[in-house]
C-alpha cells in the first residue's frame, strides 16, 4: 500500500490518544498501591515524627523529649491539600517553610546557622513506611477537613 488512507494513518494515534483517556479520568491522580493506617501510625513514631508533630484527633504518645516546636498535622489545611501534597511534604519536607514557622526560630536558626526544617527521613524510612505513613495522614486530613483532596 503506496499511500494508505488518512483512517489507516490515524489509527495508531488514536489509539495512542485513548490509552490516556483512563489516565484522565482517575480521580486523585497519584496514590501508592496500598498503605495500612495503623501501621503508618506506628511509622509515625518510629521515625520519631511526634517530636514536633501531633495528628488532629489522633491519640499519641508523648514524645521522648520536651517539643521545641509543636506542628499540628491535619490541624489546618495550608500546603498540603491533596493526596499528592502530602507525598511531597513527606518526601522533600523542605519545599515550603511557613511565615508561622519562620516567626518562632531563633536568630541563630533563621540565619541558617542551625537547621531547623524537618530532616529528610527518606534514607532511614523504607518504601513501606512511606506507603503506610501516607495512608496514616491522608486518613488524619481526611477525618478533619471536608475541603481535602477536592
């Protein structure tokens, strides 16, 4: 066939251009395949998070010492609005530092003398615990803000 016609021609691209349709329509976007809530829970204090965090409506125990700072996650929704924010707050923690944050360092730390931003847990934390943190704070935001994910 020496010039085949337009319909043979198109055919591979719309094909190409329906295998997005299913992509289009998912709703969320991005989520890891699994993730057990009360097991991020207990990655949540494993990875000692509860040192500057506490979850709304989330009994935890104290952490092992006095909190300099205390965040409370699922408290407000401010950055992290979706299942997606949420990856990205875990796994890159220093993409955004509030002016709330900003206003209770001290000199030395809002300098850069210290750094006072969370510490990137991604060499200590294994795939699991992120699957399983994640489901553990998307249920928290889910439980406090009608607004999240939407």
């Amino acid at each position: 066939m020496k010039n085949p016609s337009l319909t043979v021609r198109a055919l591979p691209w719309l094909c190409l251009l329906g295998s997005f349709a299913p992509l289009a329509a998912a709703p969320g976007g991005f989520r890891f395949p699994g993730g057990e809530v009360e097991s991020g829970r207990e990655a949540f204090i494993a990875l000692n998070c509860l040192q500057c965090h506490t979850v709304a409506k989330t009994e935890l125990p104290d952490p092992k010492s006095p909190r300099r700072i205390e965040l409370n996650l699922a408290g407000q929704v401010r950055f992290v609005k979706s299942y997606e924010d949420l990856v990205v707050a875990i796994t890159n923690p220093r993409h955004v530092v509030t002016e709330q944050y900003r206003a209770i360092l001290t000199g030395a730390e809002a300098s850069g003398g210290i750094e006072p931003v969370m510490p990137d847990l991604t060499e200590d934390m294994s795939a699991r615990q992120l699957m399983d943190l994640t489901a553990f704070l998307d249920a928290a935001f889910r439980a406090s803000h009608e607004s999240y994910g939407k």
